[in-house]
C-alpha cells in the first residue's frame, strides 16, 4: 500500500486499534484477579494464560481490519527474517508487557499495539490495565492519553530541568545501568515497568529513559510512536533511529529514549 494512501487510514484504525488493546486488557485482568499457572518458553521467559489469551484475541481483531496486513507478535515470533524481510507495512504486538510485573502482582503492565510501515512505527497503542489508562498516537497527529472517562488529553515531553528524572526498570537497575547514572550525577528517578517508562518520558514526567538492557521490537514500537508524536525521541546509544524488521534478530540494540532535549546523553555511558 503506498504511503499517502495508508496515511488515510489511520484515523479508521486508531479507534479500532484502541478498541482491541482495551478488550484484551480485560481479558487480561481476569486472569490477574486469580491463581494463574506460568510456563516459561525456550529462552526461559515466563508467559501466563493472560498473555495467550490476550494475544489470540489481538490477532483475530487485527485480521478483520482494514490493510489485512501482517502480524507479528511476542507469543508468534518464529518467522524468518526471509518471509518478514517482503512486509513493507505490518502489526506489531506485545499482548502483555511486563509479564514479570503481572506475575509478581505489580499494577505496570500494558498491551503493546504498532503499526510498522517501512521500518518506522506510524501508530501506537498502549494500554495499562490496571489504571484503566490508554495512551496513543499515530503520525503527524500529536500523542494523547485517556484515563478512564478522561478522553484525549494532548501529552507531550518536557524541556530539560536542571535536575533530570530517569526512568528506569525495575527489573534491569544494574550493571551498566547503574554506571551510567553514577556518571551522570545528580538526578531524579522513576522505576516502573513495561513500555509505561517511555510513557513517562512522552508526557513530560520523565526527562530520559536509557535501556541498557535488553529488550525485543515488540516492547517498544508502540511507545516509540507515542514519543514520537510527543515531540521527543528514541534512539540508538549512538544517537542515530532505532528501525524495525530489519535483520535476522528481533532483539533491539540499547536505546535511549528522550524527552524534550538534545542533550548528550551518551557521554555518560559506561564502556560498552
């Protein structure tokens, strides 16, 4: 589909897309407020009932809308770089981020939609359960956030204080992490989970999100759409895009995600 023409959907699409992120946190929460079992797949990471049933009922949404483009997600991640590298425009989904916070009955979950169009992401969706919050945003419309019954708030990133506040993991605050911010001096900071730290960066609660860490395409496409049209950034550790579906791994590089500034962040980066 050429560009013009796809821009044209995506006011069709965000509301739907936002209809199934909502859906599939419910389903979501209905496992969260029992007992749960937990499996873990081949590279040891957990995955409970609520990411599968999020996940399935994602994709059967997805397929009836408009494009019937590709969709990749976490829990279908098998496909080749040869049969993903012919997709010019496609889904991409994390049905439940922050598996661990879920798992350990933390409220810092969401469900992660994009949409991917030349290696860049044109619309994201999140939505946290828990606090019944959406944020969302697709290209060249400005980034917004819904909590509850307070629909479309515009968000954006804030100017550079003279103190900065981090946003971190709670579950990655080592190693070089913990070097980078003993190098960056005094700072404020934010630990939560999930892709709610770029969240945070976008609506100007945070000033700098450094992933030092690893992370794969799904945790940030849809965030990185959000900060995007938040008027802020996210970049490689080199400062140059971080692109999607563009070589054989789905891991991302480590990544800064920044609000309203150009500062040098990576002159505080330990030797990695």
């Amino acid at each position: 589909m050429k560009t013009e023409a796809l821009n044209a959907y995506l006011p069709i699409l965000l509301p739907e897309v936002k209809r199934i992120a909502i859906e599939a946190g419910k389903k979501i929460m209905l496992v969260f407020k029992r007992d749960f079992s937990i499996d873990y797949k081949k590279d040891e990471s957990p995955v409970t009932e609520a990411d599968l049933a999020a996940n399935s009922h994602i994709i059967k949404e997805l397929t009836q809308l408009v494009g019937h483009f590709p969709i990749l997600t976490e829990e279908q991640a098998r496909l080749s770089f040869k049969e993903r590298s012919n997709w010019e425009t496609y889904w991409l989904v994390d049905p439940l981020d922050g598996t661990k916070e879920f798992i350990n009955h933390r409220n810092e979950f969401t469900v992660n939609i994009a949409l991917i169009h030349q290696h860049q992401p044109i619309l994201g969706v999140i939505y946290a359960p828990v606090f019944d919050t959406s944020y969302y945003a697709y290209q060249g419309q400005g980034a917004y956030k819904d909590i509850a019954k307070e629909q479309g708030k515009k968000i954006s990133v804030r100017s550079l204080p003279e103190i900065p506040t981090l946003a971190i993991s709670r579950s990655h605050a080592k190693g070089d992490l913990l070097a980078f911010i003993e190098n960056l001096g005094e700072h404020k900071i934010i630990q939560t989970g999930s892709s709610l730290k770029i969240c945070y960066v976008a609506e100007g609660i945070a000033d700098l999100y450094p992933r030092l860490w690893l992370t794969s395409e799904w945790d940030t496409a849809a965030a990185h759409c959000i900060i995007n049209e938040a008027g802020g950034s996210l970049v490689k550790t080199d400062m140059n895009p971080l692109l999607y579906n563009t070589k054989d791994s789905l891991l991302n590089p480590f990544f800064f995600a920044i609000g309203g500034n150009k500062h040098n962040w990576a002159q505080y980066l330990p030797n990695i």
